[in-house]
C-alpha cells in the first residue's frame, strides 16, 4: 500500500531568499548544453515510438 505524501514545507528566511533570487537569476545555458539536451531527447523520442 503506498504511504501517504507529506504536505510541502513553506520556505522562510534565508532558503526563501535564496530560492526567490535563483527563479529571478536564473543560470546561463551554454549552446553546447542546449544541443546535448536537444540530442537526449531526439534519443527518447525514438525509443518512446518503438514502444
């Protein structure tokens, strides 16, 4: 039987500002990051019609 999901916790203090700055700020991706990702799901794809 599976267990229940816990209810998720409210950020406060620090973790809340660091977490606000970071969907504010987000990182830089690289072209070369974009084609990787671009590769693994043309990967996936194909994997997922054979199916």
């Amino acid at each position: 039987m599976a267990k229940p999901i816990k209810e998720t916790p409210i950020l406060t203090g620090s973790d809340a500002e660091h977490f606000a700055y970071s969907v504010e700020h987000p990182r830089a991706v690289t072209k070369e990051e974009v084609e990787r990702a671009l590769a693994v799901y043309e990967k996936l794809s194909k994997c997922s019609e054979l199916v």
